[in-house]
C-alpha cells in the first residue's frame, strides 16, 4: 500500500499537537491551556515544516488589507505594510515593548487560523550562536530561514535603505519581496530577500552577556530602552542594544527599520525579544509584571513623529492599530502585558487580559 509524504507529515503533526501546549486551571474565559513558544533548532522536522510553510501560506494569500495599504499584494505584505507605517511611532519610544508583542500575537493568529500553524511563533535565540552566526542550524540547511546574501550587492532604488545581497537557499531561498524598502507610503515591488551579515557585530551584540546585563535591570525604564537600543550618533554601535544590534547584525531587509520584517526572520528574531521580556517580568511578577513607563515620543536625535504626545506610556495605552484576536477595539497596553493574563484585568475596572502564551527555555 503506497503512503503519500502529505499523509504522513499530516499524521506527524495531529500526534505532535498534544505537546504544543500545557494545561492550566481556570474558568474558560481564561488561560486555561498556553501556546508553547519553542526556539526554533528544538523543533522536529516536521514542526519546522509547519512553521515555514504557513509563513509561505501568508505570502500566497491575498490581502485583507488593501484599502488601508494599496501596495499590499498578500497576507504576508499586510504585515509588513502595518510595520512601515506604524514605525516612527513604536520605535525609539516606551510603547516599542507592547506594541511588538501585540503585533507577534496578531502574525501568529494569521498563522494559526489562515494557515495551519499548530502551536505558536518559534523564537530564535541568537546568543547561541553569536561566535559563529552563519553555521546557526536557524540559519542553515533546508528546513531554514536561508543564510547570507550571495552575489552582487543590491543597492535598493533612491539609496536610501539597506543594500545587501540576495537570498538563494534555505527555506525562503530566491523568494520575491513585493514591497520597497523605506518609509511608508508602501511602494510595490519585485526584489530579492537581502542580507549582508555581520560576524563582528553578532560577536559583540549577540553575547550572553549582554543578554545578562539586560535581565538586570530593576525596572522597566531602565530595562525597555537597554534592550531596545539607540542610534545615538557620532558613534552609533555602541549604544544599539540587542534589538537594534541584532538587526543590523542581519543586515539588508532587516537593517531597513521600516520594512525589516521583509526577511522572516524577523518574527523569530523579535519572539526573542519578547521572551526575554517576559522572563524578565517572571523574576519579580509582583514589582514587573504590569510595569509601564517612558514617554510615548521617541527619544534621541532620530525623530520621525512630528508633534508626537506628551506624557508617559501608561497601561490604558492604545497599541494602535492593532486589535489583537476578535477585539473590535484597539489594544491596550494592560492587555498585553502578562502573556498567560487571558481574561484578568490589569487592575480593577481595566479591560480584561487577552494573551495566553509561554516560552518553552
């Protein structure tokens, strides 16, 4: 009796499911069982597969979003349009933190009911690989996000973005990106995935140590800002964190702050990010968990949001445009902050909590 490959990977992922999630008690409007998030290399083959292919599934999509984002031209440019035009307000700023977990929870929600994703978002940890980046197992081999650019350097039009070279292997290997890179309004385009990828900067950047003087931090003012990182010139490296650093490890599409979820590793890239945000909030829930703060405009000489508000970022934040799972109305900071917080208010009279996640270390 002949068994198809698509029988058999559909037979490995029903039996995979069960350990996708773990059993918490609780009333059903609440966070009764949690998303595993797991690094990226602990995955089986087929898990992998599954992740790969339903961010492929996004791309082939057509858009939800094209009256708001004309350029978009799939599922997968309807996220990478909503970053390019909400960047200048969620980077450099206190709400970066919040809305980037919104944003993942929105991506991975398409990936589970638009594409069959089973369990959630793998996180790529980076610091496993700091010493020699491009032997990752993240970023190499079939069943991969691709290595580094090869051939010759794309400059993308105007000069004004990240150049870099084209990706040919690898899961997204010779894959079309339909949008341009720079600040919005969005452009159509038909490029290459670029990435120009720097050791010397993932051998600073992506050390563990820096990983731990982040986890340090007493409070969220100081810990949001040290592993978002700045562009604080004459000398920019020094002060650019493990968010920024990290992407300008990558280089090319994820250089472009506007367009940097062009590559696809930025989803497991910024999962990491997130994870460490919330292993910070799990050292001290009582002091962390709901710890908001620093201005809502950004700060440093880099300033894209004219006339942005004044004031702190408080927890009834909007996380605007994002109205994460069936909401009809926009996010709020509150809701996101305890990602196993699934119908529990952040406070008293506050809008119920609507994660329900965890980070498999």
């Amino acid at each position: 009796m002949k068994v198809s490959l698509g029988s058999v990977l559909l037979g490995a992922l029903l039996a995979s499911t069960p350990a996708e999630v773990v059993a918490h008690p609780g009333h059903p409007s609440t966070c009764m069982v949690t998303t595993k998030r797991k690094e990226f290399r602990t995955l089986s083959n087929v898990q992998k597969l599954n992740f790969l292919a339903s961010v492929k599934c996004l791309m082939n999509r057509p858009p939800a979003l094209s009256a708001t984002y004309p350029a978009s031209t799939s599922r997968w440019t309807d996220f990478l349009l909503v970053h390019q035009a909400n960047t200048p307000f969620v980077h450099w700023v206190g709400q970066f933190l919040p809305w980037h977990r919104a944003f993942l929870q929105d991506f991975e929600d398409a990936l589970r009911n638009e594409c069959g994703l089973i369990g959630g978002i793998p996180y790529w940890n980076p610091a496993l690989d700091f010493a020699n980046l491009t032997a990752s197992p993240v970023l190499s081999g079939p069943l991969s996000f691709g290595g580094n650019g090869v051939g010759p350097v794309v400059v993308p039009p105007g000069g004004q973005s990240s150049d870099g070279n084209c990706v040919i292997d690898g899961f997204f290997g010779n894959v079309s990106v339909r949008v341009a890179q720079g600040p919005p309004p969005g452009q159509v385009a038909d490029r290459c995935l670029l990435r120009y990828i720097r050791q010397d900067f993932a051998s600073y950047w992506m050390n563990p140590s820096h990983v731990a003087t982040v986890l340090a931090q007493p409070d969220y003012a100081t810990f949001a800002p040290l592993i978002e990182g700045d562009m604080i010139p004459p000398d920019v490296f020094p002060t650019m964190g493990i968010h920024t650093g990290g992407h300008a490890t990558i280089g090319g599409d994820m250089s472009d702050m506007f367009t940097s979820n062009s590559d696809p590793i930025f989803y497991p890239f910024h999962a990491n990010i997130d994870r460490l945000w919330a292993k910070w909030q799990a050292a001290n829930p009582t002091a962390r968990q709901y710890d908001i703060s620093n201005p809502i405009a950004p700060r440093g000489v880099i300033q894209m949001w004219p006339n942005p508000p004044a004031g702190n970022v408080t927890l009834d934040y909007q996380l605007s445009p994002l109205k994460v799972g069936d909401s009809s109305t926009v996010t709020t900071v509150g809701q996101i902050m305890n990602t196993k917080g699934k119908g529990v208010p952040s406070a008293p009279g506050k809008p119920n909590g609507i994660l329900c996640y965890e980070y498999v270390e």
